[in-house]
C-alpha cells in the first residue's frame, strides 16, 4: 500500500476516505490486519490497521521489511496517444523501473493537455502492484523541443526511430549512469524533429526491429532492450 507519510516504526499513518474504500471495501481487510506499506522514500514496512471505517482509518507502521530501492535512472518520453495508451506506457513505465516519467509534445503529438494527477495515481498502482519501494514522478505535458534545449549534461537518449528499421546500435558500448527513452507518436517524428535529433551528441538513435511498432508496443520493447543492455540486472 502507498502512504504519503513518513514511515518509522510506531508511527500512525491516517488513511485518506478513497484509501480506505479500496482497503477495507475491495480487499476486505479489517482491524487488525497487517499489510506491506510505502512512501517511496523510507523502505518497505509492515504496518497494521488500529482503526477501519467506511470513512477513513489509522495504520500503525511495525517495523521495516526492505529497505529503499530506488530504480536506476532512466526517465522515459513519450508524446500521449490516445487516452488508454497513454494510461498502458504509464502503468509499463512504472512497473519496469522508470525513474521519471514525461509526457511530451511533438510536431505531431495530437492531445494538447493531459490529466498529470490521474497518470500519477496509474503510477502509484503499478508500484504497489509490482512490489516496489519507489513511485516514479510523472511531469506534465512539456515541449520535446524545449526539453532538448535544457537537457541536463550527461544524460544519455535513447531516441527509438522507426526509419532506421533494423539498423542496430551497441547502447552498452555508450554506457553512462543516466539515461532516456524517448518514443514518437502514432504520427511519428517530424522530418524536422529527426535532423534535430541525430544532431545531437547525447542522442543514439535506436532501432527496436524491422517492423513499426505502435508507440505503446515501441515503449515497452524499448524498456525492455535498455533494461537488457544498461538496466540494473545486467
Ligand atoms: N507514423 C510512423 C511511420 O509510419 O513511420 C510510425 C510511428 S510509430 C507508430 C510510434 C513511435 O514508436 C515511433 O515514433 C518510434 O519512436 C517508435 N517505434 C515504432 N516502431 C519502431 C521501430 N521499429 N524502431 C524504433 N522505434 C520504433
């Protein structure tokens, strides 16, 4: 379970009225009961419920079971399709290990808002849901163009580009603790947006195979070849 406190042993943590809906309504948990809470900061912990009502309830953290993991450093761009894709890159981005997630604009990048709060709940459940200790940030939509002009020195970028079909590329030969994926829309990049990205020294342009990939297959196939060849089991 997600909490937004601090975890230590003996403190109380009070649930929120949508918290205690999905504890005590849908997991059918009661008083007494102990569960695996975090904060994405402080480890894992078993915590216990004091008190449970329809409204609302209290958990008294124990002890700590795990100590932080945090994810290697890989944040993960995409430009938002439609709403239920988006919602997949999110939920496949968090349960693979992305640091930080960031929705981006591109030449032809349809949507022009995206609910951030609702991408950022997406990622508090594939956390919970995969067992982790860490809760990627997701940001909000921001323009892919603006982001290259403040990239941060020594970041390395993964830029998946369906026109180079088949041609592989040695990521692990470039190395470096800190990466990006970034992943086009349905659309693709612009003529424009792929001179620029080639231009650039930190971006590798990347092939995931011969075939084009719908931009929610792309994100997963292309966490799954830098897990492979960067990521933290290597
Ligand atoms: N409209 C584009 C076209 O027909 O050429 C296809 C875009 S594709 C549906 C969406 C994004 O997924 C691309 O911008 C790219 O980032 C990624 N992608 C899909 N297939 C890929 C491949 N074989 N290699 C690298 N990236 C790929």
């Amino acid at each position: 379970l997600y909490v937004e406190h601090p975890l230590g042993e003996g403190q109380t943590v009070p649930l929120s009225r949508d918290q205690a809906h999905y504890l005590f309504g849908v997991m059918r948990r009661g008083a007494g009961d102990a569960l695996l809470g975090f904060n994405g900061r402080d480890g894992e912990w078993l915590v216990t419920v004091q008190e449970a009502s329809k409204k609302g309830g209290v958990l008294r953290v124990e002890k700590q079971t795990a100590p932080q993991r945090n994810p290697p450093d890989l944040w993960v761009l995409f430009a938002p399709i439609k709403k239920a894709r988006t919602d997949f890159i999110v939920e496949k981005a968090a349960e693979m290990g992305a640091a930080r997630i960031l929705p981006v604009q591109t030449d032809f990048t349809n949507s022009e808002r995206i609910r951030q709060d609702r991408l950022q709940a997406h990622a508090i459940e594939a956390a919970e849901q995969c067992g982790g200790t860490y809760v990627p940030e997701v940001t909000d939509l921001q323009k892919l163009d603006r982001l290259l002009q403040d990239w941060p020195e020594r970041r390395q970028l993964m830029f998946c580009d369906e026109a180079l079909a088949g041609a592989a590329q040695n990521l692990g030969a470039v190395g470096g603790p800190a990466w990006a994926i970034l992943i086009g829309p349905e659309g693709g990049f612009s003529e424009a947006e792929r001179a620029r990205l080639h231009a650039l020294p930190f971006a590798h342009p990347v092939s995931l195979g011969p075939r084009i990939l719908r931009a929610d297959t792309a994100a997963v196939a292309a966490m799954t070849v830098w897990q492979m060849t960067l990521g933290d089991w290597r």
